[in-house]
C-alpha cells in the first residue's frame, strides 16, 4: 500500500488524538524499523521503549509462535503456566513480591492505586504524586499525573490527589499526614524530562511511608526491565518499595502490565475487588518470559550500563560543541539531553535523515537506545545528531 493511502485512510477512519509524522512504519527488526517507501530508520527510541531489546527480537518471535499454537488466552477462572512462570521471575528480580498481570502500564498503576486504597482503608484515602510525573490517561492515572496539560478539559479529577515538587524532601514531609493511603513517583521521571530521584529522596518516602503506615508505590513502567541497567530503577538505592508497576519493555512490544506488591500488601487484593479479562494472557506473557531470558541470556543489562555510559559520553562531547545543549543525563540506557530551546524541530530533521529519537517536555531530547544496540549504531546516531546541529546553526 501507498503511503498516502494508509494515511488517507487515518483520516477517515482512525481518531486524530495523536499527532502522527507522516510516515508508514511497514517493519522492525532490531534496531532499525521501515517505512513504506523502503526506507530505513535506526531507532533509538523504540515504542517508547516497549521494544526494549529491539524490534521484533528472534527469542520473542519464536515464544510467541510457539505459544500461538498452543493456547493465545484463558481466562483468570483458570491456572495457567506462563503466567505463573512470569510471576515467579519477576519476584525473583524484584522484592519477592506477587504480580497482578493487565495490560498497559495505566493499569497496572490503576491497580497499584486501588490495592493501596484497599491495604490502608478506611483511615487514610490521599495520594501524593509528584510534579512533572507521567502515570497515564485513566481517571485515577492521569489525576496522579500532576502537570496541568494533562488535565485540561478532564475537570473535576478524581479526589484525594496532593501533588509535590519532584525530589523536595521539606515538600513531601509538610504534604505528609495519617490520611496519606501512598506516595506514588517514577524513580527517573520519563515524560517529565529524564529526572532523577535522588537516594535521599527516596530514602525520605521509604520512613514517611512507614512511619504513617502509607504504601510507597514506584512506577517502574519506562524505567523497569533493564532500562536503566539494573532489572528496576528502585534497585539503584537502598529503598525497597512495596509495590511496583511496569509495562513498556515486559511484553518486547506485546501489550502487558503488572503491579507487583509485597506478599502482606498484595494480600488486600482478594477476589472480587479488581481483574482483568486480558490480564496475563498466555501470549503475552509468553512474550514478557521470552523478554526475561533474552535479557538474561545476552547480558543486556551489562549492556544498558556500558552502553549508556558511551553514549552519555559522546553526547558531552557534543555538548563541548554547541551552546544549545545544556546537560546531559540518564541512567543507563534512559538518557536525556536538556536544550536551551525547544527540540522538536531537531527530532524531525534527524528523522530526515534516518534517525528516530523523540523530545519530551519541551526541551528535552530523548534518547532510549535498544539494550542490544552497538556502540558503531550510538555513533552513526551521534553523528546524525551532530550533523544537524550544526546545519542548524547552534
Ligand atoms: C508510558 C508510561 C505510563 C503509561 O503507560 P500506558 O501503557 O501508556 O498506559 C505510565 N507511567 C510511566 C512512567 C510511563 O512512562
């Protein structure tokens, strides 16, 4: 099909809530994805990171036929094997904790809300989010998403939602009282911009939270699966969370979410209180457990931690160059790049010249490699990037 075609037939058919570029991706396999003019993209920012270790990766391809032919969905009236096999590797990566499967990463932080809701009631009921977060387009997710852009037109939020400035210590202890149900923040903001909680900060909503019997709730859904290096963002401290939320990476672009919580919490969720008709599916979690292993078995991890660091460094020796930058930063393979204007016209013409990375809040680049990309992939990235900042004058 015609690019123009598939794009006429969007405008007919599909919802305009997405400001789409026009173009018609057609494939993906690795790090690259086409277009329908046969056209290839390296892509260091794959599906906002849900296609974490690369597009269309051979491990997941070959679960995913496998478990085609054998079961796609039971529902949650039955057991089911690659659920319990995922469950058991996530607790095995994470707390020891017990997994509730959904769909999308608003799920599982809808989920996450609720269990939290259901663990502390009938004393406490507020949520303190933190400025600048990103926890999806639900009622509840996106109320705990405390920038007002989000917000506009969707008046009145749901209620019991404080929000405080990200990583303000003296902000959460004035916020905190013995109504307070949880805290809820990403341990690196994504949308926000590529911030990151500092140790104390964390360190800070671990002894309020115990303190007031309040649940500390990490969303993990970008920095989770590797991302940053280590299996969760939350892992880079001493802080042990109760509950966690994840989704992006864990299906290697399969729609799932999970919320894993601490045994003694988790036990709130009786039945009857929350589910999922999709939720854990077979498919997809026969993805997220092919997702695990290839990660395992190819050291990702070890991957997102050098590969990060390379391509950290080649993007200060870009800042060396131009003014427009202003700094660089990241954990692992999560990496922002703060301009002194805005990006979006960067990201288009890197885009024109075969290089896919995206700009959030404004002023920030991201870059979100694939964990199984190579340093002579970063530097054709880098390369491009230079090229066109230096086109462009800055
Ligand atoms: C993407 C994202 C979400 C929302 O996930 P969806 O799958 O789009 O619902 C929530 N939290 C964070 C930190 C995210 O990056």
């Amino acid at each position: 099909m015609e690019t123009q075609e598939t794009i006429e037939m969007f405008d007919k058919y599909v919802i305009a809530n997405y400001s789409r570029l026009p173009k018609v991706i057609v494939k993906g396999k690795g790090c690259y994805i086409y277009d329908a003019d046969g056209n290839e993209i390296l892509d260091m920012f794959p599906g906002w990171a849900v296609s974490g270790i690369g597009h269309c990766h051979p491990k997941v391809v070959e679960a995913l036929k496998s478990q085609a032919e054998q079961l796609l969905h039971i529902d949650n009236t039955f057991y089911s094997e690659p659920q319990g096999i995922l469950a058991k590797l996530l607790s095995e990566r994470a707390f020891g904790g017990k997994s509730f499967f959904c769909n999308s990463g608003a799920e599982a932080n809808e989920a996450a809300l609720k269990l939290a809701r259901l663990y502390t009631a009938p004393e406490k009921y507020k949520f303190i989010t933190a400025e600048g977060s990103f926890h999806g387009r639900t009622f509840a997710t996106v109320t705990a998403t405390a920038q007002p852009k989000y917000h506009e037109g969707f008046r009145p939020l749901l209620p019991g939602f404080v929000y405080v400035p990200y990583n303000d210590i003296e902000a959460l202890e004035a916020a905190f009282d013995d109504e307070v149900a949880a805290v809820m923040v990403e341990p690196i903001q994504g949308e926000g911009g590529i911030n990151i909680a500092s140790d104390e900060y964390l360190a800070t909503i671990r002894r309020l939270c115990d303190e007031n019997g309040a649940v500390m709730i990490l969303d993990e859904v970008q920095t989770g699966i590797g991302r940053t290096g280590k299996w969760f963002g939350y892992q880079h401290s001493d802080v042990e969370p109760d509950i966690i939320t994840m989704a992006k990476t864990l299906g290697g672009g399969v729609a799932i979410g999970a919320m894993m919580g601490k045994e003694e919490v988790a036990a709130a969720l009786v039945p009857g209180k929350h589910a999922s008709t999709f939720g854990g599916n077979c498919l997809a979690c026969a993805a997220a457990i092919a997702v695990i292993e290839a990660i395992d078995e190819e050291g990702m991890l070890q991957t997102a931690v050098e590969l990060g660091e390379y391509t950290r460094g080649k993007l200060n020796e870009l800042k060396e160059k131009y003014s427009i930058i202003e700094e660089v930063r990241g954990v692992g393979l999560m990496i922002g790049v703060e301009l002194s204007q805005s990006g979006s016209e960067i990201v288009s013409k890197c885009l024109a010249k075969g290089l896919r990375i995206n700009c959030t809040h404004e002023t920030v680049i991201r870059f979100m490699p694939p964990m199984i990309a190579t340093k002579e992939q970063i530097d054709t990235a880098i390369e491009i990037l230079d090229n066109v900042l230096a086109e462009s004058g800055k």
